[in-house]
C-alpha cells in the first residue's frame, strides 16, 4: 500500500506521481528522439559477433626410430664390465655332457666359446691354442659351412643407410636411431614455407577426422597411418588476424610413402627435430618445439 504522504503529493502534483509510480512507460517516438535506440547502439557489435570463426588442424606424423639407440661410450664400458663378471662367477658350461666327444658341434661351442672370452676379457686373458693350424682351419671352415646350412651367420644391415650417406631427406630409412617428421613446403603470399600437413575444418566434422582428410588431401593416400586419440595436442593462436588458430594432432606413419601433387604443395621432407627447427617460423616453432621428440 501506498502511504499517505505519498497520496498528498499526487493530489497536488499529478507530475511527481507519474515520477513516483515509475508506472509510465515512455513513448517510443519520444525515446528515438531523445537517444538512440538499443538496437541502433549495438549494431557493430552484433555485426562483429555474427561472423565465425575459422579453426584449422595439422598433423604432425612421425616416423618413429627403427633401430635402438647407439650406446653412450660409458654404456658401452659398463655393459662390458658387467659381461666379465657374469663369465667370472658363473659356473663353467658341461659342454660334454651335451655334445659328444670330437663330434662337428662340439668344435663349434668351443670355437664361439674361446671368442667371447676374447671379446669380454680381451685377447691377452686367453692362453694360446696348442692346435694344428691346419685342423684348426678345417674346423673353421667346417663350422662356416655348417652356420651357412642352418641359415646363420647372416651379416645385420648397417646402422648407417645408404640415404645418409646422400643426405636424402625424403627417405624414411635415414636416421634410423632418431624420430622423424613429415614437413611440407607450400607456396602462399608469394613466397615459400615449411609447415606440418594442415587443412580447414568442414561443416559436421570432428577436429580429428578433419586432420586425417588434411593429410590425405596434401599427402595423398598411399601411407597407412594413425592419428593418436581425438584430442589435440597443442595449439597455435597466430599474431595476425587473417590466419586462423591451429589445432595440431599426433600421427605415425606405419607404411608407405609421401605423394604430393606438385601444385598446392611444391615439396616434402623427413627431418629431425633440429632440423624442423631450421626450416619453420620462428613463431611456428615457439608453438611446435615442445611437441617434438628430441631422441
């Protein structure tokens, strides 16, 4: 309920009761004249929050290393010191309990035997053979003949391929001991640029099923590849505002081979982590640097 000083002052000023009861809804020319309307005020501002914002994502595809990595000359030290006191406690092998005396298999235990004794004691450790040299190389070339027939003594492939040698980028055997990452030189603006395989986002698509027809799209469909999980690893919001932001994803390439057109994307490489290093902006590395794989 109203109180009564406040009726007292309507009866004598209608003016202040319209003010009191804030009951009076203003008319809407008299409004437009005044100021602006609302919709008015804020039609940039509506204008501005209409426009969507464009999201890319990019694949960074590594090749993982397929050879172990080389020992530290320390490793190797101690893995040798730890092989002499394996033979200095162990118990002697009853070689002829499971070989028969004189027989061809016997000769090749003791043949193999007396070499890692020389390669963990060294060869001054071992005292000479009181052999005939010349039944010493017939049992040699016996133990040869025989490794060949049971399919052993196969030389392994060198550490070092052949694509190292030459300094070919685009090969996946270089580097074997090393990750390696799939870099593309793309021409925009004029110039040219190294980046990660990367493409827009489609209307209905998941960020990770965009990054996989990214890849496919630049790098043709002749690798078998895995895209690590559905949630980005990293993210790069680019300085300038003509450039959307940039949701990277993790991948390994399990087979195959880069094919590009030649058009959108002029050339490709396989590169370690210094090496992306070298070719990327430096803004793009500052995002990118801690994703990759120093080993």
């Amino acid at each position: 309920m109203l109180s009564r000083h406040v009726l007292k002052q309507a009866h004598r000023c209608p003016g202040a009761a319209r003010r009191a009861f804030a009951t009076e809804v203003v008319p809407p020319a008299a409004s437009s004249q005044s100021s602006p309307g609302p919709a008015e005020a804020s039609s940039p501002r509506s204008e501005k929050s209409t426009e969507k914002p464009r999201i890319s994502t990019a694949i960074i595809l590594n090749r993982s290393p397929i050879l172990t990595k080389t020992p530290a000359p320390l490793e190797t030290a101690f893995y040798s010191y730890q092989a002499r006191i394996r033979r200095a406690i162990s118990n002697p092998f009853p070689h002829d309990f499971y070989f028969k005396q004189g027989s061809l298999l016997q000769t090749r235990f003791n043949i193999e035997e007396r070499e890692r004794e020389k390669k963990a004691f060294g060869p001054r450790f071992l005292p000479p053979e009181d052999v005939d040299p010349e039944k010493a190389a017939a049992d040699k070339a016996a133990v040869e003949q025989l490794a060949q027939q049971e399919g052993e003594g196969e030389e392994l492939a060198p550490r070092v391929h052949e694509s190292d040698l030459k300094g070919d980028v685009k090969s996946l055997d270089r580097a074997g001991d090393r990750n390696l990452y799939l870099l593309l030189q793309v021409e925009g603006n004029g110039k040219q640029s190294w980046r990660f395989p990367q493409g827009g986002v489609e209307k209905g698509d998941f960020l990770h099923q965009a990054a996989q027809k990214d890849l496919w799209a630049e790098c043709g469909q002749h690798m078998d590849t895995w895209i690590v999980g559905r949630k980005p690893v990293g993210v790069w919001k680019p300085s300038s505002e003509s450039q959307n932001p940039i949701f990277f994803y993790k991948g390994h390439i399990m087979a195959g081979q880069v094919r590009v057109d030649g058009k959108s994307v002029k050339d490709f490489a396989w590169l370690t982590k210094e090496e992306v290093g070298t070719r990327l902006d430096a803004e793009y590395w500052e995002v990118v640097k801690d994703i990759l794989s120093d080993s």
